[in-house]
C-alpha cells in the first residue's frame, strides 16, 4: 500500500505547509514516541537538526509529541545526519530523529527516523506510525506524572569528531595538506572543519556562516562551483563539497574539478580491496550509477549490484548481502564498517588516507575510470501517471531499442519532488542526448 507521508528518506515538504507542518510534526512525535516504546522504562529518543528556520518549529513541535508519549527528549542542536544515527546508538535512545531536507532549499524541511540500533525505518515501521498519525491518540498519551523531559545535551560535537578521527589509522596526519571544505550552510558547518583541524589539515572554509534561510544556497556537494573556485584560489590540494545535512559528499580536486560519488565509491573499493577489507568481493550501488564504473569494478574482479534509488535500498542490500561499500553518484557513500547511514565526512577521509598513501595528486588518485557518457534531465508534473501514457511508452520503448546492449535508460519519478527524471547512457554521447530529449519531449507534452 502506498504511504501518504513518507517517501524514499523520511516525510518532505515545503516548511509551513501540508504535510510539514507543526501539527503534523506532533503527531509524529506521539505516532513514534507510542510506537517504540518497548517496555517499563524511561524511553528517550535523539533529535538532531540542520540549520533552517523551520528547524526551530520542527524541532519543538516534535518535542511536544514525544514527551505527551512519555519520552524523554535529548536534544542535539545542528548535527550531521551520520552523527544522529551514531548517537541514537551511543546514548542508547530507542529511536533518533533527523530534522533534515537534506539538499533542497531552506523552504523544504524534513524529518527522518532512526531505530536504536542507527538504521533507518522499515516500510513496516514506517506504516505503523503513518496509522498512528491518523488515529485519535489521546487515550494512549502519557498520564500528568509521566510526561517526558527534554534536554539539551553538551559535548556531542565532540563526541563525533573523535567518531570521524577513530575511521582514520591512527597515525595518519593531514599535515602539510590545504583543504577547502563548504560545509552548505548546514548541519556540518562546526564539526567538519574542525575534524580536518585536528587531523593537521591547513583548513580553508566557505558555508560555515548559516542564517536560516542560506542553506545549499549556491554551495555545497549540489552546487560545487564556489568550491572549484576556491580551490583554485587557495590553490588547495583538494576540495570538500558536503550537502546540508553532511550525509553526501562531492570531491573537487586540485585543478578545481569535480568528482562525483561513483568515482569516490571506485577509489574506496579499489583500496579495500586492496587492504584486504572490502567485503562480499564488491560494493552496492543504484541504477543511477555510471556504467563506467561497472566496468572499472569488472575489471578488478569485483562486482557492483544495483538497487533502486536511494540510500536506504542501498543500506538494505548492503545488510541482506554483506556488502560494506555502497552509495550513489550524488555522493551519499555508506561504509557500513563504521556507520549505518551516508557520511560525507568519513567517505571524504577514507579518500584522503588513499591520497597520503598513494602520494599523487588528487587528480590522478580520484580519476578511477572514464565515465560513459551520461545525460540526466528532469520533468516537473503536477498530477496523473504521465509514465503510464501510450505516447510517453512508445518513446521509451523507441530510446530503449537505439541505446540496444550497450546502453542504459532509467526513468522514474523522484521521491521527494514531483518530478520526473529521464536518465541514459551510451558510447555514443550525440545518441545518449537525442534519446533522453525526445522522452522529455514526449512527457512535456502530456504534463503540459
């Protein structure tokens, strides 16, 4: 059955409208907060934030469901994704909240959950607490004297600071290294520059400076220009993109060019593998990865499985089969050795150990494969199932049978906007584009 709130990473939506609303937010709080209670004990749950102005709202709305469940409430403040998860099992909460939209716009928020033992929700999960959310609760709330409490909690940047240095050896320095990192405006803006700090990197920072409403804006992994520019400005050794929740990461090397998470995925498991530690002999990644780095892999013996987008088909694969390398070419990289969810910070450390061991450029250590020519297109609609038009099917049939063996075609519609995506890749760049053009072609004249 199809959920009404939650989509491919938690609920999302315009801050301050249906269904990303105070109420709404609430009745999360108390559709969870009654759903993980496990027991007769004091439960606490672990919310974390980005740094939009919605959070504020978000964040107090949920505090108030939680603690009319009777959970106590340990707020975090703004925190990477990765660290919540983390955290949600270090203080051993019985469930963790994210207030994230992730990369969108400061006018989006969103809120996603995380079990205790760090992963997030199961459909099943998901679906109970979607029943919950439209029941009438106030029967099931706690009495007067067992409301929960609700806490800021101190020291938990510092706590995932050592986390991220603890994923590198020991005596690994950055020292002698220039790194410029943007930080989005977002959840990362404290913490990552000083996980860099500690580590001996010469830190050049840009999007530490959030007000609420400049999240993403022109910055981070979805916007790298004014990180590529301040690469080569500082003439920095290598860039660091994070997205506004840090669960992604973008690499820019020296000469200012960017490297995407498929070729970021290729350079961790090419040095696992190497070391001995990539497990399962390959890694996970969606149908939205390269071609050429299915080649790559192949190339080295190893295998790529592929899922359907987003990372936590990636985490369950992953888990289902062994695997602890997966991600996607945005950049969400998990390396389920030390975290149970996308962490930019520490898939960007695992490329800087491989770029102080190998001692070459970035350029050289991060350029794995040459990716097959890839075009990516979106289409925004507003309602109906424009895939399912006999117009839009011929056109697709018509790329599919063009592209032939040696190419692929992915068209689905995104999980957290109402927006078609039409994906190919080829040999043959002329064709690749021709073929994606005319099913956009096609579907903008039935949304139009």
């Amino acid at each position: 059955m199809a959920k009404k709130f939650f989509g491919t990473d938690g609920i999302r939506g315009r801050a301050n409208t249906y269904p990303m609303t105070a109420e709404i937010a609430m009745k999360v709080g108390m559709a969870a907060g009654l759903s993980f209670q496990r027991g007769d004990y004091r439960h606490r749950v672990v919310i974390g934030k980005d740094t939009r102005l919605s959070s504020y709202m978000i964040e107090n709305a949920m505090v108030a469901g939680f603690t009319s469940a009777g959970m106590d409430v340990f707020l975090l403040g703004p925190m990477p994704t990765p660290a919540v998860a983390m955290l949600t099992r270090s203080l051993r909460a019985d469930i963790g909240v994210m207030i994230s939209a992730s990369h969108n716009p400061f006018e989006d928020n969103g809120i996603k959950l995380f079990g205790p033992d760090g992963y997030k929700l199961s459909d099943e999960n998901e679906a109970e607490i979607e029943s919950l959310i439209e029941q009438d609760l106030s029967r099931r709330l706690a009495d007067s004297g067992k409301l929960g409490r609700a806490k800021r909690v101190d020291g938990v940047h510092d706590r995932y600071i050592e986390f991220a240095k603890r994923t590198l050896p020991r005596a690994l320095s950055l020292e002698g290294m220039r790194i410029a990192i943007d930080c989005a405006n977002g959840a990362a803006y404290k913490v990552a520059p000083e996980v860099l700090w500690e580590l001996g990197a010469d830190v050049v920072k840009i999007g530490v400076d959030p007000n609420g409403t400049n999240i993403n804006l022109n910055c981070g992994s979805t916007s790298p220009a004014a990180l590529c520019a301040k690469v080569r400005e500082v003439r920095a050794d290598i860039g660091i993109a994070l997205d506004g929740d840090a669960d992604r990461v973008i690499i820019v090397d020296e000469d200012g060019t960017v490297v995407d998470g498929d070729q970021i995925m290729a350079v961790i498991a090419e040095s696992w593998a190497d070391d001995g530690r990539l497990a399962a002999g390959g890694i996970v990644a969606t149908i939205m990865s390269n071609l050429g780095l299915e080649r790559f892999l192949e190339g080295k013996g190893l295998q790529l499985a592929r899922t359907k987008v987003g990372d936590r088909h990636v985490v369950e694969h992953m888990r289902e089969h062994g695997y602890n390398v997966g991600g996607e070419q945005s950049g969400h990289v998990i390396l389920s050795d030390y975290g149970t969810t996308g962490d930019g910070l520490v898939s960007a450390l695992q490329v800087l150990a491989v770029v102080r061991k190998s001692g070459l450029p970035v350029s050289e250590v991060c350029r794995k494969f040459e990716p097959v020519p890839q075009v990516l297109k979106n289409i925004r609609f507003s309602g109906g199932e424009p895939l399912e038009m006999s117009s839009v099917q011929d056109a697709i049939s018509a790329g599919r049978d063009r592209l032939g063996a040696s190419g692929r075609l992915v068209i689905r519609p995104s999980g957290t906007e109402p927006l078609i995506r039409v994906m190919a890749e080829g040999d043959d760049p002329i064709l690749v584009r021709t073929v994606v053009d005319d099913i956009i072609g096609a579907l903008g004249r039935v949304t139009a």
